[in-house]
C-alpha cells in the first residue's frame, strides 16, 4: 500500500457540544464503595463526564456544534458539498441520520450525505475520507459530524463502563486550501479482535430478544444485557500499548518525523492510565500531550475533536500547531495523522 | 530475580501485606481489575512481556506469573 499524503487541504474549524447533564464519578454511583470510586477515578483520570438525556440524540448535538461553527467561520450551508457522520448511535437504523442533517442544516440537495459506523477511530478515519473526496476533485468543502451517545449503550450499573464513556457531538468543516501544508496518515484494521469492545446482540447476527435484554451476570463475570457495551478492558490495554505504539511508532519513522518538530500529541481519551502510557512509550513529554477526558470521560470518536476544542477555544496562541492525532479501540480499528492546525476556528464547546 | 519480582508486584498491586509466592493472587482484597491492568503495566515495563488475558486466567499463584516470566525471558 502506498503511502497516505494529501496536499492542499485544510481543517478550517472544529466545534464541539456537550450536554449540560454532568454524571460525578466521586459523587454518584453509590452502588459501588467509596474506596473503589476513588480507584477508578485514579485509574481513569475521569473526574466526571456528560450524559444525554432521553430525548437527545448525537445528531442533536453534532447539528449544534455545525451551526455554530459554520456561523463563527461565516460560511452559508450551502457551500457544504459533503457531510460525513461518524457514529455508533445515529437518530434511525436507516436513513442515515447525515441524510436528516442535510434538510436540517439547510444545505443543498447536491450535497453528498452519509453515515459511517466506527467509534474510537471515528475522527482520523472521517479526515481520510474527507479529504479523499476534496483530494479526488470533485468536493470542495466538507462537514465532518463526529460524535456518540454511549451512555445509551452502556448499562448504568456495569462497573467496567459506568467510570468511562461520557456523551458529545463534534463538527469540523475541512476544505480544499491552496497551498495548505501536507497531512500524511496511516489506518490499521483487526477483526479477528472484533469481540472485544462489542454489543453483542441487537442487530441482526443475534437480533433483540426477551433473552438479550436480560440483565444478567454474563461469562466475564460483568453485569449487564446482551445489549449493552461489552470491553475486554485486558484486551484493549494491551491492543493500545502493543499494537497502537507500534504503528504510531512505524509511521514517525516512515515518515521521518522529529517528535520535538511535533506540538501536541492527541490520543483518544480511552482512560488516563493507558493513554499515559502509549504516549511514554512514544517518548512524547506530557506537557505536549493533551487531555480532555477529566472533564468529559471517554467520548468515543468525538475524544480527539472535543479535546482539540477543548484546549484550542482557550489557547493564546494557535496561529501553527502541528498534532499527532491518534484513534484506537472497537473494531478494532485504529489510526494516525500528522496535520499541522493553522489558525483553526475553535469555538468554546456548547452545553446543552 | 525472585526478590525483585515480588517488590515489583507488591507495588503493581498496592498491597501492604505479606506476600507469599505461593499464595492465591485472586484471594487478595486488592485484586480487581484495576490491579489486573497495573499488573500488565509492570510486566510490560519491567520485562517487555505481554500476556492476554486467556494466559492470565491459567495463573493461579503468585509463583506462576513469576514462573510465566521467566519462561518468556529465555
């Protein structure tokens, strides 16, 4: 396979938004010993995240990050030549929720929309295909929609999850940039591990069943339903710092990249302990490393955007940033980009 | 090795008290999950060895994780 290199194209902006529901993982869960409270927060670094309540769906939020971003960066909806949505919670099982979007954003009925399903390596594999699109011609300007409700997947009472996985829709607006410096990339794919970060039933291999959503003590040893977010936490840990350090490791020496030429590396926010270690084991200095997930846990493909947003909304100066970006987990499917942020329109993350 | 072993899992772990290498690791109040995965850490560190979690399960004692890393070492 050849080498990914795109020229020319540019992330114009990114914007984020959050609900304003805010789950404490010192406070609440009382079904588990203060003790082990504190050891997950320890362990996860996550001091509390954000839930979605009932009638709010990743759609909702990602649409709010948009119209916010198109307004700050003063574009009309209707230059929008793509929308792209990345998620594992859309409004619908079919249409596509990005379909929804289009009428709702008001773009125009030439505009390409879907959906695609990933998590954790949602966002770099999303820029791949945006910029594949402006890259081959025909697109000019597109909207990445990137975001997950996972707290509708995990059951509230499962202790490997009930620490980790928080809420939140992100949108980046990507363009074609004369000139724009090269963005060079690099996705892996296993299924062989598919199993380990799953919801085994409730779609059409093992459809939903009185069985399935049972709660009830599985083979693990772990509490929940057939239908509810599956983690072999042992697994994933090892996946990250085997697997994922390899690759991103590869991919600066394939690429000749001087780590110091490097501003700030940005990993997915799956949990303090391992992120913490992949970016040691790529001798990254942590003050380069950035995070987000004290504030908003473990938010699946929005991670690596909403900590982008996070930092860049308050930052003094953010005229010419270069980032790693790295995604990794369900699938498993995984990813690295080299992208130089150039005076990126960074709107304060949305409560809602 | 034996000694250093012990020291680096007592620490892994956060246990205060004795530690046999006979005992049963699984017995211990400070074994859950999170002391699973700061057990990976250290082994990963210490001895550039990874295991998953099906050759975990195998391990009964203390002195089978010791002996599983010796045998990976040769």
């Amino acid at each position: 396979m050849t080498k990914i290199v795109f020229k020319d194209i540019r992330i114009a902006g990114i914007s984020g938004a959050v609900p304003k529901n805010k789950v404490n993982n010192l406070k609440d869960h009382k079904f588990i010993s203060l003790e082990e409270r504190k050891k997950a927060i320890k362990l996860t670094g996550i001091n509390e995240y954000r839930k979605a309540l009932t009638s709010q769906c990743t759609s909702d939020f990602c649409e709010l990050a948009a119209k916010k971003l198109l307004k700050d960066l003063r574009i009309k909806s209707d230059s929008i030549d793509g929308i792209i949505f990345i998620t594992q919670t859309p409004d619908y099982i079919l249409p596509s929720t990005a379909c929804l979007l289009q009428n709702k954003l008001g773009c125009y009925q030439t505009t390409l929309a879907f959906d695609v399903n990933l998590g954790c390596s949602g966002f770099v594999y999303g820029l791949y295909i945006a910029c594949s699109f402006i890259q081959g011609g025909s697109l000019k300007r597109v909207l990445l929609l990137v975001g997950d409700t996972q707290t509708k997947l995990s059951y509230n009472k499962d202790k490997n999850v009930v620490f980790l996985l928080g809420d939140a829709g992100t949108a980046t607006i990507i363009e074609a940039s004369p000139g724009a410096p090269e963005i060079k990339m690099k996705f892996m794919t296993d299924g062989s591990r598919y199993d380990k970060l799953i919801v085994p039933a409730g779609g059409f291999r093992f459809p939903s069943s009185k069985e399935t959503r049972t709660i009830k003590t599985q083979a693990d040893g772990g509490i929940r339903s057939g239908e509810h977010i599956y983690m072999d936490g042992m697994e994933i840990f090892n996946f990250s710092i085997i697997d994922v350090v390899k690759t991103v490791k590869e991919f600066i020496e394939d690429e000749n990249i001087e780590i110091e030429e490097i501003d700030y590396l940005i990993l997915h926010q799956a949990n303090k302990f391992m992120t913490d270690k992949i970016a040691k084991k790529l001798m990254f200095s942590p003050e380069k490393v950035l995070y987000s997930l004290d504030y908003y846990g473990n938010t699946s493909c929005a991670s690596i955007p909403l900590t982008i947003v996070h930092h860049f909304s308050k930052m003094q100066d953010k005229s010419y940033k270069r980032c790693l970006l790295s995604g990794f987990g369900v699938g498993l499917s995984w990813g690295v980009v080299d992208i130089l942020l150039e005076d990126i329109c960074c709107p304060p993350v949305i409560e809602y | 090795m034996k000694d250093l072993f012990l020291k680096r899992f007592v620490e892994a772990i956060e246990r205060e008290d004795e530690t046999k290498m006979e005992d049963e690791f699984r017995n211990y109040e400070e074994w859950d999950s999170l002391a699973s995965l700061s057990l990976v850490s250290m082994i990963d560190d210490e001895y550039s060895i990874n295991f998953s979690h099906n050759e975990l399960e195998k391990m009964k004692t203390v002195k089978d994780i010791y002996d599983f890393i010796v045998s990976k070492s040769v």
